[in-house]
C-alpha cells in the first residue's frame, strides 16, 4: 500500500487579517529586522522634515507679491523656519553613526574588518538610482540651462557627483543635490579611516584615544576651513568658489561625532574587565541632555539675531567657525537621547509614523523641492486667497498630499529594490 505524504501547509491569505498582512509586508516600506534600531528611522524623518521645512518657508516668502499685506509672520519667524536647513548636518550625523558601526565591532574586537568593496557596492546601489532619476527629471524638465557653467559639463559633474567643482555646480540643478558629492566623499574616506584606527588600535589597544583623536580633528576641520574663506574671501575668489573640494573635510566634525557616538554604543553593550560600561547611566545622560540643550539655544540664538543679515558667503563662515560645531554637539547628544530605549525621544520617534517619514527620508529629500516648486508653488499662487496663513496652510497640507505620495512611491519602486538587489549582489 502506498504511503501518503504529508501536504505541505501553506500560508492562508485568504482571510481577511491574512490578506492585510499580506498587503501590508509588500507595500508598507516600515520593516523592523534585528539589525534596526527603530528611533534612527524616526530621526532621520525628522530631518528630512526640516529641509522641507526651510524651503516651505524660502517659497513663501519669495512671493510676497500674492500676498495683500505681505507676509509679516513668516518675517517674525523665519529664524525658526530657517533652523531647518540644520536637518542636513543631522543627516550627516546620522551617516556618521551608521556607517560607522561594523568599524567600531572591528575595533572592539567583535567582528572582523567590514568589506570595503561590499560597503562601497552598497551605498552606490542605496544612493545612485533615485538620484539619478531625479537628475534625469531636472535635466529633461530645464530647457538646456541650469548654472552658469557650460550645460553639458554641468550633467556630466551631476552624473559622477563631481557638481562640488565649485559653487556655481554644487548646486545648479537644485539645492538638496549639494549635499551628495559631500556624502560620497565621506563614503569613500571611510573605509580609510576605519583601517587607520584598526591598525593603531592593534599597536596601542586604545581605540578611544585615536577615535578621540579623529573627532577633536573633525572640530578643527570646520573652523580651519572657516579661516580658509575669510582670509580668501577678498584677495581670492577662486579659492571660496572651489572649497566646496573639501565640503567631507568641512563637515568632518558632525561625521565624527556621529562615529564617535556609534563606538560609545557599540561598546556599551561589551563587557569590561572593570564591569559593563554603559553610556545611559543616569551622570552620562544628565551630561549629555544639558550640553545638548545649552548647544541647541546657542545655535538658535545666533539663527535668530542673525538670519536674513548676513551676505552669503559671511553666513558660511559663520557657519565653519559657530554653527557647525555646536550643532555637531546638539545633535550628538539628540542622537544619544534618541538611542536610550524608553526616553521620550526614543518612544516618539519609534512611532510607525514616524518611522514612514524616516524610511522615505532620502526620496523626499530629492523630490520635495523640485515638487514644491513646479506643482505646489503655482497652485498655492493660485488658491491662496491673498492671504499669508492660507497659503502657508496650503503649502503644508500639499506637502503631505503630494510630496509624500512622491516620496513613496520612489522609495518603493526604485530604492527597495535596489537595496534588495545590492544585499543579493553584494553578501
């Protein structure tokens, strides 16, 4: 008599809660896996947000002329809207934090050296593909001028994020595109850095001192690239106009504190031979909330007496010298607070939500201005009734009807499946 086989059981979606579920995994882009950290997706929406934030503000205000009395709140205000531009250096704290983590299990002996070709594959796979779709759009969309450079040469930089040639390329075809090459630089330094510390921590078996090392250089790198423009700013024009070369070395201090802040997390979770360190002890979190504050106020005070009165290149100093390193320590200690499971950062920012925005974070970032710009800017001009809070109401509301759909469908139809492809290419 022939033995039956068992049937092998299959999922049934045919239930309601099952085709839910089923819907869900494939078009809700929140995932959480073992390696998520939760509040990050948040933080980085929150980020995200703000840029958008300072360019509602920068369109508004640009259109006075639809507006009867002008626009006196947004006057009153802007120093709180301009305080948006700030989310990119948070964005760089971030990747500073991340990418750091498998050099930081290297250097506490965890794992071994990360891939520098995997690494590499990935962030090309994770990063080109919306971008190069976005240029694509900006390209066929300008009518063949973008900058004041040549517009062939100019697509070309583009392609290859070599646009920060100077600054009449870094950011020809939108702002937000500035920040790419930036990014990229710090990809590719990344890997070297990682194995110069390995190497000096193997020889010394002191990791913290070399990574404190590294984070008291990427303090300098700001005001020394501050003293670079202001000692240039008169005698060399040339010079301001290329140091957009250097941006990864300018923005070195809030990458590095984002690393610096990913060893202190790594290693709070190793045990020491004097006992587990932790960098959520109640001294170190009392430490690190009231530096973070102080360096928050210091920031939006100088926004505040500041904004709109200084000439470009003035506000970029500035920046070097001030901004960038108290930011650097805000945000350093935000991202601490973010990390301490059960703070009120952490639960906020792990809201699905929340976490939606911060998933889509890099799609909204390409397609917000160009979007804000072309299609939301002409209807508000149009529907706003010549008055100041309206149109800024509908700025807000488009934003989250228009631009986030954009953003999703971006992230669903080109990101995920470029980062699934890279984790198959590149094991």
């Amino acid at each position: 008599m022939q033995e039956t086989l068992p049937v092998p059981k299959t999922k049934n979606i045919s239930s309601k809660e099952g085709k839910l579920a089923f819907l869900r995994a494939r078009l809700w882009p929140v995932k959480t896996t073992g390696a998520t950290i939760e509040s990050l997706d948040g933080l980085r929406g929150i980020a995200a947000l703000l840029v958008v934030m300072v360019h509602i503000g920068n369109n508004l205000t640009l259109r006075s002329y639809s507006y009867t009395n002008g626009h006196p709140f947004m006057d009153a205000t802007w120093f709180i809207w301009y305080s948006g531009v700030n989310g990119v250096q948070l964005f760089f704290i971030l990747s500073g934090f991340l990418l750091f983590i498998p050099y930081a299990q290297t250097l506490l002996g965890l794992k071994p050296f990360p891939s520098t070709g995997r690494f590499l594959g990935r962030r090309a796979f994770r990063i080109l593909p919306a971008y190069w779709i976005v240029l694509a759009v900006l390209v066929l969309f300008s009518g063949g001028k973008a900058g004041v450079v040549d517009f062939k040469l100019d697509v070309i930089l583009h392609v290859f994020l070599l646009h920060n040639w100077s600054l009449d390329t870094i950011g020809s075809f939108q702002g937000p595109f500035w920040t790419m090459p930036t990014e990229v630089q710090f990809y590719l330094l990344l890997p070297l850095i990682g194995l110069v510390l390995y190497q000096l921590t193997i020889r010394s078996r002191s990791p913290r001192f070399w990574i404190g090392l590294l984070v008291a250089v990427g303090f300098l790198s700001s005001p020394i690239t501050g003293i670079l423009e202001a000692s240039a700013k008169d005698s060399e024009p040339a010079l301001v106009n290329h140091l957009t070369l250097i941006y990864a070395f300018a923005y070195m201090a809030l990458f590095a504190t984002g690393m610096i802040c990913s060893y202190f997390y790594v290693r709070s979770a190793v045990p020491s031979s004097s006992g587990k360190f932790s960098l959520f002890d109640p001294g170190y979190t009392l430490a690190i909330r009231i530096t973070g504050v102080v360096a928050f106020l210091l920031v939006l005070g100088q926004a505040f007496l500041n904004s709109n009165t200084l000439s470009a290149i003035d506000a970029r100093i500035q920046n070097w010298f001030i901004v960038n390193p108290l930011l650097a320590i805000s945000f350093g200690a935000l991202l601490l607070e973010t990390l301490r499971k059960g703070s009120l950062c952490w639960r906020l920012l792990s809201h699905p939500a929340v976490r939606f925005i911060g998933v889509i974070s890099f799609s909204l970032y390409l397609w917000h201005l160009p979007v804000l710009v072309n299609v939301i800017t002409p209807l508000v001009d149009k529907w706003s009734l010549h008055s100041e809070f309206f149109g800024l109401f509908l700025y807000l509301v488009l934003t989250f009807v228009i631009i986030i759909p954009v953003s999703y469908l971006s992230y669903m139809l080109v990101e995920r499946p470029f980062i699934n492809l890279s984790k198959q290419i590149f094991k």
